[in-house]
C-alpha cells in the first residue's frame, strides 16, 4: 500500500511542475501581443524596429534587404514570413491593417 501511495505522490509532483511551465509559454504568447505603454508597440514591432535599427548602421545609406532583416528577427523570435511581412508593411504605412 505505502509503494502505491508513492507512485500518486510521484505523479501529483510531476504534474505541479508541468502545470507552472505549460502556464508560462501560454503567458508569453499573451505578452507578444499585448501592446506596451511606453510606445504602443508590441513585442514582435519593438524586435523587428531593434533589428532594422542595428542591420542600419552596418548598412549607412543603403536600403537593409528584407530577407536578411527576417533572419536576424528569426534569431530573436519565431514569427512565419506572412506575419512578418504584414508587421513591416503597416510599420512602413503600405497598409491601414489594425
């Protein structure tokens, strides 16, 4: 009896701790798009603006080519390619999306 009683216990700890950690990759889900007060960006804008801004300065007078600004975002973020471009293109004033 006191064996099986072990096995419940074991289980009980497992399942706290797997609990605290599906709730955290949930919350960080919630933050990426919750926009902050400082500026109104979101998580995904402020990394996407951070990598232009650095890819700007290795490239002064140059336009930063897209392909190589989604990889330095990637380095940072998971973001798909249709997410990434509809960001840049309502930062960049193309579109009117909200």
């Amino acid at each position: 009896m006191l064996c099986h009683l072990s096995n419940y216990k074991q289980l009980y700890l497992t399942t706290i701790q797997f609990i605290p950690t599906a709730a955290a990759a949930h919350m960080d889900s919630i933050k990426d798009l919750i926009p902050g007060v400082r500026d109104g960006l979101t998580r995904k804008e402020r990394v996407i603006l951070y990598c232009l801004q650095r890819a700007q300065k290795e490239f002064p007078g140059r336009n930063v080519p897209t392909i190589l600004l989604y990889g330095r975002v990637l380095e940072h973020m998971d973001m798909d390619e249709h997410e990434f471009q509809s960001i840049l293109s309502r930062m960049a004033g193309l579109t009117r999306d909200t």
